[in-house]
C-alpha cells in the first residue's frame, strides 16, 4: 500500500473516532456549565445535569426549588439575581454567594468580576499563564503569533492559534522536512509515489515540493514556480481567498476586516485578530477597554456607583478630594476613613480632637466652654454638674460639690432614722440609739425594737422575757402538748427544736415515744385514737382476735391444705410447706420449712425438697461428691495426672488421649502413627516429612500455594482447567483476556470489551445526536 493511501485510511479512521466521541452515554449524567447544556426535563446543578420536575409554572415549584424553568420544565432555585438574598447572586439557576473580591473567590476562579458578583478563572491576559489568553473568562493555551512562542515549537499557527516546530521547510534545520508541523527527516524513496502528498522524490530522498496539482493535498494548488522544487499552496496571493481571510506564506489564515467577522468579538483590524474589545463600547457598564480585553474600571465619575473614576489607573474610587467624603471622616489614599483636621470637618456642633483616633475624631466637647450650662466636659463628653441641691432631685436629691454630681446622701443626716451614709448611699446600719427612731435602739450596728418583758417564752416569733432569744433558740421556752394525748401519747410534749417561725411543727414518734405506730394485739392503744385491741382482730390470724394483748381462737375454722401435704414456690425453691396444725386451733395450715442443705423445693413432680446433686442414704451430696462405700457422701481425691483409688471406693482416670496409668502416674505414650509431621501428642514432634514447597498443617503435609492434582504449584502459578498441571498465567501488559492457563487476566467493565488484553471502551450513542458517548 502507498504512503498516500496509508494517509488516506488513517484519517477516515480518525473522523470515525471523533464522531463517536461527540456521542453521550444514555447511563452517566451529562456534564454541564448551566442549563442550557442539559436535555429537556433536566437542569444544571453542581456540574451535572440531573433529572426536572415537569413544571410548566412557578405555581408547580415550592420550597428552596421555588422557580420554574419553563424551557426544561425543571423546578430551580432561581432565574436570575432577582430571586436570590442580599450578597447572592443567581448562577446555573442556582444562589450562590456574590463576590466583592479577589479574597472571596476560590482557588479555581480566583478573579473577581465586581460588576456581575462572579468569579471567573481571568479577566484579562494577565491572569493566564504564559502561553495562554483568557477569551470569555477562561484561559485558553494558544498563540496570537510568534512572539507568543519560544523553546522547541517557536512558530504560531495562524489557523488554530497553537505553538507548533515549523509552518514551511525554511523553519527546519538542513535537510529536514515541515511534516504536519514537526521537522522531519526526509524519507528515503524511489519514486514521488514513496512520498506523502506535498513533496516528491529527489535523489532518492522524499522533499517537499510538487510537480502538479495531482501532487498536493486536497484544497491546494501547486505553484512550480515557487521554490526549489514547487510548493502546494493554498493561495498566491489574498484574491485566491475568501473574505475574511489573508495569504500568508502561500496558505489561507483568517484576518477580520469588521467586527461582522468575528461577532459575538470584535475586530481588531490591525493585526486582523478577534478580540474581545477595542474600544470601550464593547464593554459591559462599569468595563473599559485595555489591550483588547474588558476589566472592570472606569474613565469618568458617570462610569462609577462611588460617583468618583481615579483616571490615572481607571480605577473607581470613594473619593478624591476631602469633599466627597462625609463629615467628621477624610479622603485618604482615595478611601473616606473616619477623622478630621479640624472642626470644619465635623458635623454639627462636634469638635476635633486631632489626638484620637488614627485621623482624629469627632468629639461633642474639647473644655468646660464646649457644654451646655450645669455641665462639664469630661473625656470629650458634656455630662451634667450640679452646685447646689436645687440642682438635684429624688432619688438623688443630694448634690456632692466636689465632684458636681448629684447623689442620695453625703452623711448620715441625709438619710432617714435607722441608716448609715455608705458610698453616697442610705444603707441600714447605726452608731448609737440617736441614729435609731424611738422605741429602737443600737445593737451590734442595727436598730432593734427595745424589749419588754411579757412573761415566759412562748413559741409565737417574739422573745418574751426579753433575754435576746427567741422561740427555739431559747432553752426557757415553756413546751406545749403534742397533738395526740391519748393512749400511750399521753403526756408528750413538743421538743424545743419544733418551734419554727413562731409555730409548732406536728409531733411523731420521736415525741410519742417508741410504742407509737400502728396497732398490734399489745394491750396498748399504739396509734392513739382512745381505742383498745380488745375484740380487734389487728395483726391475729384468721378466726382469731385480740383478748387482753393475746390472739385467742374466737371459734369454727376450715382446713387449707390435708395434713401431711407439700408444696413448693415456683418463685422461691429455698423451702417446703408442710401441712399440719401448728397452733392452738383444730384447723390445718401449711408450715414453712427449709430444704436441707444442697436440696430444692421440686414445684413441678415431687412439690417436696430433692437433692441438687447426689442422694446417700438420707444425705444430699455436695456439688462433686459421690456415695462411699458406707452410703455417706464422699469427695473423690484425684490430684492432677495421677491415676489409682480416690479414696471413695471409685478410681482416679487419665484425662489425655496418650496416658496410660503406670504406678498411680499417667504417663504420656508418644505417636506418630499417621502422622507426616506436627506434635507427638505429648509434647515433643514427629518427624518431618514434608519436603520443598510444603508445610504441615493439623499433622499433613500441605502445598504453600496452589495444590494441582498432588502437584505444589510455584508461587504465582495456577491449576490448568484443562491439563490438570501447574500454568504460569501469561497476564503481565494485560488487564483481561485468556490467561493461556484457562483462566482471565481480568474482567472489564460493563461498557467495556477486552481486545487484545486491553479493555476498551464501547462508545453508547443509542438515542443521543451528541453530547458525552460515555468514554472521554
């Protein structure tokens, strides 16, 4: 096959590519930058379009997802900047916190549009890196011409604007060849058909050049006249193009003439290159025009929202001079900040204190002279001072001339009977009887009512006989009754610690004495109601009454159980009842009686008390005893591994697998019978005989990896399927396909096919014209 038919094929294969990469997976959400990207029923968020909500108005939305996207019948959070909070703008239908500068964007767009409150990656060339130019905020590698360029790919490719190594030969060392823009050495050949369309055979080297048309690419003509050996050229001069472009070097490159040619851009007709601006009026409100790109600033004030453009560096600022600032602040470095120079600079009546502040301040007085009469300047204040008491009223009728400040009192005179002046304030307190009103006198620095005896202390908050304590605190104080008086309450009286807060609190047992409570067959009225236990039944059993402080029988009665009868508790196993008469009646009861030791009350077969454990005789055995040759209970004595009489009339067993009892001793017999390695059964090992790429495992030989029909497999290796011998999986620079062992390298994924061992992906159009085809 000819160079030139490899070509051919080569790029129809790659156009087939391409346009199955313009496909979209119908199984992975479809990447967006807003909703316009997105199917119908669908809307953008988060980068991703997810599925709508089939509104078809605002009505149909609640909640945070409130607006109506009619075109996409989707619910969205908003419209447009109408719809979000104060400090948020609508951005892919979404609220999204507006920006106010660079610090408020993240490391992605880090450049803020202040006009629009977005972030974006640039706003101008300058935010891009070397090699790149920002065109609608977004930096974009490319070339706008040779200066753009440097290192291995100098030139610039005026059709697609990328740095490439050569656009002719001439760009190209000696010899070498422009081949798709990179320096080639000539291939060797024997005719111009060993040669790619564009160069011909000379002296059996491939050259760039032609000798007719039929030796150019689609689309060019060859000048044999230009060159050496000719030239495929796409024009010989601009007439050989159509509009909007230019010849240079014998090819078409675009070279706007109007703005017409580049819209929504415009046209920079000097070097014939799209822009994004050339003069302002290309520019958004608050943009103007600098080396072709729109960045936010200003020419005149009209230009700002401050009312004030810095021209210098087109900049808009708070202020330019002092007077378009507000009063009491300053224009520094274009920004008003609090201060001032002098009282011009401060509103009303205010004074400037240069002193405060970083600037100054604005104070209301700088002396006395500043404020209003009865007032004084204190920390740049006026605050009242008065000169007399006139000046005062309550509660601080008192003026304090010192200080000019009107207060309740300067001494005690100033207060009434039964203060003290503290601080300029009445407190309660005196120094002698004169400061107390009359009946009162001076005790421990508080007026107290003067006592008159009345008689002995009674319980009433009042001290009686005047001695300085009262009620409970007075050991005099004469005890009243308790509450209760009859029975055996007769007589009691209240204790001296019951009298609180001039009342009597109510008695109990502790005033009552230990018999009080409730009553019992005593011969006692316990509870104290005036009544006796004679002919109360009280705490007696059933057909019994209390006579004289003794249950006596009071006459027929019925049987609960037949004599001799046993029952147990389900709840409680620890005893027996018996039934039988246990008292003076001629009635049966049951009788609770404890099980003996190691035994149980049995509520479910027997309902009498069995032995937990072992029964001798008449003897319920401990937990491990057993029957002796007496019939007693016995503890076998059987130290550990030792064998023989336990002393119980029964014999002392070996408890291991290899014991064998020799003289009262077990003794441990070692075996290895069917055993290929591991213990001897007492301790010690067999002998091993596990050999090269085994190990013992429960006595046995075992492989270390892979066991193929008795055959130990080398690590890595595997069973064949099909020979039933060890395989080495031929896997390595494979992810799936045969292992050559019957076996895969791998699986791949559910939208991929394994070809020659590699899982590639299988583009999925089915019912989509573009958009994602879910592989790249």
């Amino acid at each position: 096959m000819s160079t030139r038919t490899s070509t051919w094929l080569s790029l129809v294969s790659l156009l087939a590519l391409l346009l199955a990469v313009a496909c979209s997976s119908k199984n992975r959400p479809t990447p967006c930058g807003d909703s316009s990207d997105c199917p119908s029923g669908q809307w953008c968020r988060d980068g991703l379009c997810v599925p709508g909500s089939g509104c078809q108005s605002d009505d149909d939305c609640s909640g945070d997802l409130g607006r109506c996207l009619v075109a996409r019948a989707v619910c969205v959070e908003c419209l447009d900047n109408g719809d979000c909070g104060a400090g948020y703008i609508c951005s892919s239908n979404s609220c999204v916190a507006a920006c106010a500068g660079d610090d408020d964007c993240p490391a992605g767009t880090p450049r803020c549009d202040t006009a629009s409150g977005q972030c974006f990656e640039c706003l101008a060339d300058g935010d891009c890196p070397q090699g790149s130019f920002c065109v609608e905020h977004t930096c974009q590698a490319g070339c706008q011409s040779d200066d753009d360029c440097s290192g291995s790919t100098p030139r610039c490719h005026p059709a697609t604007s990328t740095c490439v190594e050569c656009l002719i030969d001439g760009d190209c060392p000696d010899d070498y060849l422009c081949q798709n823009n990179d320096c080639q050495p000539p291939a060797s050949c024997n005719n111009d058909d060993d040669c790619q369309r564009g160069q011909i055979c000379d002296g059996g080297s491939c050259v760039t050049g032609c000798r007719s048309s039929r030796d150019c690419p689609q689309g060019t003509t060859c000048l044999s006249d230009v060159g050496d050996h000719g030239i495929c050229a796409q024009c010989r001069d601009s007439n050989d193009c159509p509009q909007s472009f230019t010849c240079e070097s014998y090819q078409c490159v675009f070279h706007c003439l109007e703005d017409a040619d580049c819209d929504p851009q415009a046209c920079d007709t000097t070097s014939g290159q799209c822009v994004d601006c050339t003069g302002d009026s290309h520019c958004p409100d608050l943009y103007v025009c600098q080396d072709h790109q729109c960045v936010p600033g200003c020419r005149q004030d009209d230009d700002c929202s401050t009312g004030h453009c810095l021209t210098d560096t087109h900049t808009c600022v708070d202020c330019l001079v002092v007077d378009d600032c507000p009063l009491g602040h300053l224009c520094l470095d274009n920004a008003c900040l609090p201060g001032c120079q002098g009282d011009r600079d401060c509103p009303g009546d205010l004074h400037c204190e240069p002193s405060l502040g970083e600037h100054g301040l604005c104070v209301e007085c700088l002396q006395d002279d500043d404020c209003p009469q009865n007032n004084r300047c204190v920390d740049n204040r006026c605050a009242f001072t008065c000169t007399d008491d006139q000046d005062c009223n309550p509660p601080t009728p008192v003026c304090d001339g010192t200080s000019g400040v009107c207060v309740e009192c300067l001494g005690k005179d100033d207060c009434p009977l039964g203060n003290l002046c503290r601080d300029n304030t009445c407190q309660p307190g005196c120094e002698s009887d004169r400061d107390c009103p009359t009946g009162y006198e001076c005790s421990a620095g508080q007026c107290r009512q003067v006592c008159v005896p009345s008689g002995e202390e009674v319980c009433d908050g009042i001290d009686n006989d005047c001695d300085g304590r009262t009620d409970g605190d007075d050991p005099q104080l004469l005890l009243e009754p308790c509450e209760l008086q009859e029975g055996v309450c007769t007589g009691s009286l209240h204790d001296v610690g019951q009298c609180v807060d001039g009342q009597w609190l109510s008695c109990g047992p502790a005033q009552y004495g230990p018999s009080f409570g409730d009553e019992v067959c005593d011969d006692l009225d316990s509870d104290c109601d005036g009544t006796g236990d004679d002919g109360l039944q009280l705490d007696c059993q059933d057909q019994y009454v209390c006579q004289d402080g003794q249950c006596t029988f009071s006459g027929g009665c019925t049987s609960q159980c037949a004599e001799g009868q046993t029952d147990c508790d389900f709840l409680d196993s620890s005893y027996v009842k018996v039934c039988g008469n246990i008292d003076e009646d001629p009635c049966l009861e049951w009788d609770k009686q404890d099980c003996p030791p190691n035994s149980w009350c049995d509520p479910f077969i027997f309902n009498q008390c069995i032995c937990s454990y072992q029964e001798c005789g008449q003897e319920c055995c401990a937990e491990g005893q057993v029957c002796n040759d007496q019939g007693g209970c016995c503890t076998p004595d059987c130290p550990a591994r030792t064998c023989g009489p336990d002393g119980c009339g029964g014999f002392c067993q070996c408890d291991q697998p290899n014991d064998y009892c020799l003289d009262g001793v077990c003794v441990c017999s070692p075996s290895c019978v069917g055993k290929q390695c591991g213990d001897d059964g007492c301790g010690g090992s067999c002998p091993d005989t596990c050999r090269d790429g085994t190990h013992c495992e429960d006595n046995v030989c075992v492989c270390d990896f892979v066991d193929c029909n008795g055959t130990c497999c080398d690590e890595g290796d595997v069973c064949n399927s099909s020979t039933g011998q060890c395989c080495t999986p031929q896997c390595s620079g494979r992810e799936c396909g045969p292992d050559g062992c019957g076996h895969t390298c791998g699986t791949c994924a559910d939208n991929e096919i394994c070809q020659d061992g590699t899982c590639v992906c299988q583009p999925d159009c089915t019912g989509r014209e573009c958009g994602w085809d879910g592989c790249s």
